[in-house]
C-alpha cells in the first residue's frame, strides 16, 4: 500500500496544487491529510496565495482517493464545502503495524493515544518534521505543506512497504529522510 501523508495546507492554494501534482507524480494510492485543510488559523501569518475556494475545488476531485482527520483549524462549516470526511478526531490504518493518525492537538508527541504499543502515530500540527522513536511506540509528524516552521521544508511523506519518505514539496519531492518500520 503505497500512502501520501500530508498536513498543514492552511488554505493555500499554491502549496495545495503542488501537493496534488506530488501525489500524482508519486503514484500513491491514497492521500492522507492530517488536518488543517482551508483556514490559516489565528497564529499563522497567511500562507502563500490564501485561497480556500480554490483548495476546496481542487481536493473535492480527489474525494475518493482522500483519508482525512480534523485539525484545530477545521470546523464543521469546513465539512459542510467539502466531499471527503474530515471530522474524525483519528484513523488506524494497519499494514504491518498499526498507523494512527491524529492532528496532533488531541493526540500528539507528548499526549499519545492508549494502546498504541509497537505502532506509529502520524501527527501534523507543529509543522516541524520529526521521526523519533518513544517508549513503546514510533511518533512521526511530515512537517507542513505550506507553512513550515523552525526553518523546516515544505514537506511531506511517502509511505510504503514500512518505509516512511520524507520529501521537499519545493524540490520535486526530493527526498531528504528515509526510515524503516515493522
């Protein structure tokens, strides 16, 4: 099973556009957003060429190949202009292990989910890459497509095989961290 795993596109529709053509070029079979999907958030500066409109166009035409959880920016008038679920607080996806993906405002780094024990939980959130392995447990977060801090690339994962990708949105999905899991 090969994954996109994303976060973070605040809006943006140029980093939203660079995402899809990174997930048809990479041949995933399912796009994994992990919040924050269409509003900047109050303590984010705008991301380049705000324009939810356009970002809601542009993932409704990919609804079916979508698996989305809700960040702290995402409301239920979010999910109201959009054709994928977004309002679910986590998802498990097992190909080996047991992936959890969360935002990361519930669950996250230092507030894991019980039960987790020899999985890997996928966060968005702090838009700062990492890959760090916990007592009992892998936590991984892809940084931000489109505003990613602590001089932290616009980035995001391919995941395959057990192999988590990281790869620079900016460079053509170049790859800069790879790591093995299961």
């Amino acid at each position: 099973m090969k994954l996109m795993i994303a976060s973070d596109i605040h809006g943006s529709k140029y980093y939203c556009e660079k995402m899809i053509e990174a997930y048809r070029r990479e041949g995933a079979k399912r796009l994994v957003l992990l919040g924050d999907i269409l509003y900047h958030g109050p303590r984010n500066d705008l991301p380049r060429d705000y324009d939810p409109k356009a970002v809601i166009s542009a993932l409704n035409g990919l609804s079916d190949e979508m698996l989305c959880v809700r960040g702290n920016c995402d409301t239920e008038v979010d999910q109201m202009v959009l054709d994928f679920p977004i309002m679910a607080d986590y998802a498990v996806i097992f190909d080996g292990a047991a992936m959890y993906l969360s935002h990361g405002h519930i669950y996250g780094e230092n507030n894991p989910p019980k039960g987790l024990s020899g999985g890997v939980l996928i966060c968005g959130h702090t838009h700062i890459p990492k890959c760090e392995e916990k007592d009992g447990y892998v936590y991984i977060n892809p940084g931000s497509v489109s505003i990613p801090k602590d001089g932290s690339r616009h980035s995001y994962i391919i995941y395959e095989n057990g192999e988590y990708i990281w790869k620079d949105l900016e460079k053509n999905g170049a790859e800069y961290e790879r790591r093995r899991f299961n």
